[in-house]
C-alpha cells in the first residue's frame, strides 16, 4: 500500500497525498486529461490568435468563403487549428519537445511525445460501439478509433479534420481536434472530393475547406437573391430605353454613393493611422467600373477594408476581425461576404 509521504506512482515527482492520494479514487487518468488540456491552451495564448495579423487574414479568407455553409464559431476553430497545428507547424512542434523534455508526469509525455505531426485525416466510419467509433483511413488505409460522442451517435459516414495519435486509447488510438467534420452518406462527393486533394498532398485549408461549399446546393433564400437581382437589372434597362433624360441623374447619384464609400474608407484608414493611398486608388477603380450597389454604402466600405487587409493592400494594425469591423461600420457581418469578395477578386487583378 502506498503511504501518504510515498512518492506518487505517477511520476510527478510530489508525495502522493499532495498529488493522486488527494483524490479519493486515485483517478489519475482524470489528472491526465486535465494536464494534456492546460497545456494545449498554454499553446494557443502564447500562440494569441486574436492579434496574430496572418491567422487574422486567413480568418477572412475563409469567412468570405465558408460563411454560408459554416456558423462563424466554427470557421474560426478552422482557422486557428488548421493555422497552428499544420501550416505554422514548426512552433507547435518547437512547444511539443520543450513540454517533453520538462513534464515530470510520465502519462503526459507518452502521449504528448507523439504529437509532433498533427495531419489531416478523411476516415469512413467502420463500426461504433459506447466507446469508440472505428475509422479506417481513405488516404493510407490504416484502421484507427477516436472517442464516441456523448450522446454515443455517429451523425455521418465520414470523418474529416486534424488528428494527431492518442496513446491512451491504444496503438491505434487518435484525437481528432473540434473542427473536425462529419460528412452524411449522401454527400459522397464532398468525399471525394476531399481525398483526391489529400492524396495529392494538399494541405492548404482554403483549398481544402472550400470543397464544402462547391458541394453545398443553393438554397430557396439564394435562388430568390439571384431571381431579384436578374429582375431589378431587366427593370432597370426597361427604364432607361424608356426614360434617357434620366441618366445623368443618375449618374451623379452613383458618384455621390461611390464618394461616400470612399470618404467612409478614409475615415477608417485616418483613424487607425494606416497609409494605404494606393487601396484606395484601387477602391475607386472597382467602384467606378464594376457598378455595386448595396443598400448602405457602411456595407462596402466595411467589404472593402477586410478584403485590402486580407490581401495585404492594408497594412497591419486597426481592426481585424469581420465582426469588428462590422461593428465599426454598425452593419451586419454577414451581409458582408458578397460584397468582400467581390473586391478582393478585383483587387489582386
């Protein structure tokens, strides 16, 4: 029997009534989780995505491209786990061996010395029992098994997201992080679709992530956008063949709206103390040539900022998240991913 002054068999170095005998179960697996738990969110405030400029514009990437198919919540663990854990690998993998070499817990470091590589993974769904889910991997066709949800459902046939091995549930045992997804049976071809990039080694979360929405139909809402704005633009030739003495009218509304716009930009740019004269000779260009109308010219100015700071036409500092900027300019965050796009196309031409 162990004694209270005894060192703890786990191997944290303390007397086991000060580590594991002050748990009245002697849960050490528990003490496990919690550990593994601080220590990746140790990683990510050092990582601090919130003023990290580049994982910023990757955020606005993918808003403007996943933002009808996927909740902002889940765009941004996307981002931030696609960013920290594959494409800027090298600093996870720098904390990773420094925690290894300085974890006292033995439990901890044989599960953390075997996430150096985290990877994407597409795995069909095997079998489920009340444990775990067994998956067998589409690229290399190794069979692995994850932790069962809580409520012990398998809500798709696929399984796609970041994992990395997870010794406590055997040789074969994986982790897969939070942004992982699951894809229903009838959408085979977002499957697909998937594996033939990552049979190819693409590991870009743009490229990768952005198959969800070629895969995604449109919806009654989009059909009826697309059906007004092809309606409003055949009322809007009718009345100019019947009505040429307005044009010049409208002409000077259109410069006064595009002015508007680019004062609203100003104004943004002025405040934070941002030089970007050349954005703005852009912005004009896009607003004079490609004729874009939103019912708030608030709503342009605020697509145009994100989409020069997401391709670097704005230099780093102000505000960088959709939501703020939407904030700044008092309109909605998601009226802003048509507009944005559209500017950031024009703009890298």
């Amino acid at each position: 029997m162990i004694g209270r002054n005894d060192p703890c068999p786990c191997g944290s170095g303390k007397k086991y009534k000060k580590c594991h005998g002050k748990n009245a179960e002697g849960n050490i697996q528990q003490l496990v989780n919690d550990e593994l738990n601080r220590l990746e969110r140790s990683f990510i405030q050092e990582v601090n995505p919130a003023s990290n400029y580049k994982m910023n514009q990757s955020y606005q990437k993918l808003s403007e491209e996943l933002s009808t198919v996927f909740p902002d919540f889940l765009i941004n663990a996307i981002n931030i786990e696609t960013s920290v854990y594959i494409e800027d690998a090298a600093h996870w993998q720098q904390f990773i061996t420094h925690q290894v070499e300085t974890t006292m817990r033995t439990q901890v470091k044989e599960v953390i010395e075997n996430w150096l590589n985290p990877r994407f993974i597409l795995a069909h769904v095997e079998s489920t029992d009340e444990t775990y889910i067994n998956l067998l991997d589409e690229v290399n066709g190794q069979t692995y098994k994850i932790l069962n949800t809580a409520d012990g459902s398998t809500p798709g046939e696929w399984i796609f997201g970041i994992a990395m091995p997870d010794s406590r549930h055997g040789e074969n045992g994986l982790i897969v992080k939070s942004s992982s997804l699951f894809i229903p049976k009838n959408d085979e071809a977002t499957k697909t679709a998937l594996l033939e990039k990552l049979k190819a080694g693409v590991t870009d979360a743009y490229e990768l992530y952005k198959i969800f929405v070629a895969a995604t139909p449109v919806t009654e809402s989009e059909a009826t956008e697309v059906a007004e704005t092809e309606t409003t633009s055949e009322a809007k030739k009718e009345e100019a063949v019947k009505a040429p003495a307005k044009s010049e009218t409208k002409v000077e509304a259109a410069t006064s709206y595009n002015d508007e716009v680019i004062a609203l930009a100003k104004k943004y740019l002025s405040e934070y103390n941002l030089n970007a004269d050349a954005f703005l000779t852009n912005l004009q260009d896009f607003l004079t040539t490609e004729d874009v109308k939103a019912k708030k010219p608030e709503t342009l100015a605020a697509s145009a900022i994100l989409a020069g700071q997401a391709i670097e036409a704005i230099p780093e500092g102000g505000l960088s998240k959709v939501k703020d900027v939407a904030e700044y300019y008092e309109v909605s965050a998601s009226s802003l991913s048509k507009y944005r796009k559209q500017i950031t196309e024009f703009l890298e031409k």
